[in-house]
C-alpha cells in the first residue's frame, strides 16, 4: 500500500472543512493544516497529525488512516470549542469525499479527546480522531 493517498485524504478532508457551512458559522475561515504565524483566532480547527498502517489483503491495497483534527479556543470556553467539534464531526463522518488519488471507503470518528490548559491557561481543545479506509488508486 503506497502513503500516496495520505495527501489526497488531507486535501479532501481541508476542501469538505473549509465549505462547510455549519463550521464556517462558528470558526469563520480559521481551518487550517498549519496555523499562521503571529496571533490565532480565538478559535480554529486544526488538520494535524495522522498514523497509517497498511490493511491490505483479499487482493485489495488499503490504507489505514487515523487523522487527527484538532479545535482549538481561548477564553471561549468548552461550549464554543465542543460546538466547533461538533460542526467538524458533522461534516466529515462518513462523508462521500473525493480523492485526487484513492478512492474512501469509510471515514468516521473513532475517538475524541476534550482538555484545558493546552498551550496556555485558558486555551481548551477538543482532538476528533478519524479513521479513514483508503483503497490504492490509479
């Protein structure tokens, strides 16, 4: 199984975030994949870091894809942020993405994670974990 559709996977999971329109309500255009330099939005998403594993078999080559999307907030409290992650899991599980390269079988949330005090006494978080099965492409 190549890495290959990891980008494509990023790409559509930032198109699918970016127009959408719940989430857009609540963070404006703050999704990104790497935040600005010099001061963040009061809150914003985040398409971090992500783990493969190669699942192939049966005569089919996929890929394993647990991707975390992070929501990040200061002096919003957990109301603002859980919302945010609410829009965000709204938006992309099981969501028909199309892949420049690989085609999704599946994508869903597989874990969250809420905590304070993350890069700052008053900043909160919510970590969505999604699971996407990709299948190698031509």
């Amino acid at each position: 199984m190549s890495y290959a559709v990891s980008g494509a996977v990023q790409a559509a999971v930032y198109q699918r975030l970016a127009g959408d329109a719940a989430l857009a309500a609540l963070v404006g255009d703050a999704v990104f994949d790497n935040p600005p330099a010099g001061a963040l939005p009061a809150l914003f998403v985040q398409i971090g870091a992500e783990e493969g594993r190669d699942v192939s078999g049966q005569g089919a080559a996929l890929l394993q894809l647990d991707l975390v999307v992070a929501v990040r907030g200061e002096d919003t409290g957990f109301a603002a942020v859980k919302a945010a992650a609410g829009a965000v899991s709204g938006a992309l599980e099981e969501a028909p993405l199309a892949l420049a390269v690989g085609r999704l079988v599946s994508l869903r949330l597989a874990r969250a994670r809420a905590r304070a005090g993350v890069g700052g006494a008053r900043r909160r978080e919510v970590l969505l974990i999604f699971r996407a099965l990709v299948e190698a492409g031509d």
